[in-house]
C-alpha cells in the first residue's frame, strides 16, 4: 500500500475493508492481521466512530476462531471507545442528566456499531459456556444484552431509512432471539415489553 503513497487514514481505512472482506470470506488468520494493521495505521488518525468499529471486527474475528479471551477484550475496547468520545463511562449508557432529558447516550454518534458491540459480546456466552474462565468473573451478558437493547430504543428516530429497516428485521431479530433464550433461563430478568419488529 506504501507504493501508492496512501496518508495513514487511507492506509488505515483500506487495511480495514480488506480485513473485514477476510472475515466476511472466512479467512480467520489474515482477517486478524490486516484489521491489526487498521489499527495500527490509523490509532492516530481515524475518528473514533471509525476506530471502534475494526474492534468490532477484530472481536468478531476472534469470535469466530472461539478465542474469548481476546475477542472480549475487542468488543471491550470498542465499546469504551464510543463512551468515552461521547463524555460517558461505561456505567453512564441510562444516565439522564437533566430532568426529563434525553439520554447520556444520545451523544453516541455510532449507536449501530455500539449495538453491535454490546450484543455481540453478550454473545460470546455460546462460544464456549457461561461462566467459563475466558469470561471475566462477575461478567454478565444479560446487562449487555439489556444495554444493547436500550441503544436501539436510542435509535429507533433512524428507523426510517430502507438501510435501518433492514438492520432492524436481520441483525436486531437475530439478536432478539438470542437474548430471549438467554433470558429464558434467567430468574431475575423480566422484559419490559416484546420487541415491536412491524413499522
């Protein structure tokens, strides 16, 4: 890429479609390599947004070769990433600041991607079992899964567009199902209302 005398946000941004092609196309290894370039060239020159995305990739990457351990620590580090550019910490994602207001989280600016990232590391529980030592202890993938579905009540205003639609009936159903089966065998969990997937 050098030779084509690329600035390293076009290195970076390149290096990251490549990598997420890789991992669209099942290439584990050269997926993890080329989205740990993205990073590398673009650590100081991509937006946030754009950055917490490749860890989003890199912790699906690692999902899907079932190393837990890391892939945590991506979804982990992307998720802080968006929070942080937002003024928030990880445990102002419901924080209202003035009475009646809207969310802390309503600054997120890639509430997608933060969705993605929440429910994709809830997932990580079928990966290899609850309560496995490549999850931290205490960790808890029914708040994830809440959070996740608390950003996309955030997003709902985009519903509108064709693209959202879309997200909305393959990715969120999917995501759904997955967390009404894990809440399924919860105690302590009670929804607080279905998922209404009809526009």
């Amino acid at each position: 890429l050098i030779k084509y005398n690329l600035d390293s946000a076009d290195q970076a941004l390149v290096y990251a479609n490549l990598g997420f092609a890789y991992l669209q196309n099942g290439s584990t290894e050269l997926a993890k390599e080329t989205l740990e370039k993205a990073l590398e060239w673009g650590w100081d020159v991509l937006q946030t947004d754009e950055l917490a995305k490749i860890e989003l990739h890199l912790a699906e990457t690692y999902k899907g070769s079932r190393q837990v351990r890391e892939s945590f620590l991506h979804y982990e580090k992307g998720i802080h990433m968006l929070l942080s550019d937002a003024g928030m910490l990880p445990d102002d994602l419901r924080k209202v600041n003035a009475e009646g207001g809207s969310p802390d989280a309503a600054r997120v600016r890639d509430k997608r991607t933060l969705f993605r990232l929440y429910s994709g590391r809830a997932g990580l529980i079928k990966v290899k079992g609850y309560g496995k030592p490549d999850l931290p202890s205490g960790y808890d993938p029914i708040q994830d899964y809440q959070d996740a579905f608390f950003v996309m009540d955030l997003m709902r205003a985009d519903l509108i567009t064709p693209d959202a639609k879309n997200f909305l009936s393959t990715y969120v159903r999917m995501v759904n199902d997955e967390a009404m089966d894990l809440f399924a065998n919860a105690s302590s969990f009670a929804i607080d209302a279905p998922i209404d997937f009809g526009y």
